[in-house]
C-alpha cells in the first residue's frame, strides 16, 4: 500500500467523501490528545458511522471549526449533539452536531501492537 503525505485540514475533507461513500479511511494520527488510546504517529482506521448507534465511549472523527478525533462523552439525540473530550485533555470540547460526525475508529495500530475496536476503546482508568 502507498502512502501519501496530506495535510490535517484536507485530510478530513478526503475522509468526508470516502466515509460518505460507505468505505473506511486509514491514515497516522498526529498529536497527543487521545493518548494513551491513540498515540502520535499510531495508525487510525476510521468506518462510516449511522449517527444514532453513537454512544458514549466511541471514538469518533468529528468535522468542524476544529476538526479531531476524541471520545465521545456524551450524546443527546434529542437535541442532536455530542459533546467529545480528548483521553488526554482535560476538558470537554464544545457540543458538535450529530451531523458533524464522520466516523467511528474501528482500529488503532501501533508499531509493536494493533488493537481492534469491536465496541469500544474504554478511556484509561484515573487511580
């Protein structure tokens, strides 16, 4: 497989027109905010997601003002949001339309290790 070297803001617009034609994206995550769940440099799958199977725990690859990927905190269907928060991070991001979701991570490789997501990536636990 080929590797092309793509900047963060075009990368999410590329995988909003592959994950809404139903295919998954895979590309290296930069950045620390999911750590320890997704490290830089980690390989992120990313499949298309129906935005009311979301639920909290799922990490999820949000569009927006500031595109990312974080975990789901909360979500209210009522209202048609979710808020995310980085493992790493220590608050919540602002509230994102359900709308704005373009997938779910489905696998996380590691150079030593892969991990699949058959549910969810549990966050770590804070002693």
């Amino acid at each position: 497989m080929q590797s092309i070297p793509i900047k963060s803001c075009d990368l999410f617009v590329l995988a909003q027109e592959v994950l809404a034609r139903g295919q998954s994206v895979r590309f290296t995550a930069l950045g620390g905010s999911m750590r320890p769940a997704i490290c830089h440099g980690d390989q992120v799958t990313v499949a298309p997601v129906a935005p009311e199977t979301i639920v909290a725990g799922d990490i999820l690859m949000v569009d927006g003002a500031q595109p990312k990927i974080h975990r789901a905190q909360r979500v209210n269907s009522a209202r048609g949001e979710v808020i995310t928060k980085g493992d790493g991070c220590a608050g919540a991001d602002q509230a994102n339309p359900l709308s704005s979701v373009l997938g779910k991570v489905v696998q996380v490789e590691r150079r030593t290790w892969w991990h699949r997501l058959q549910d969810r990536l549990r966050p770590p636990r804070r002693g």
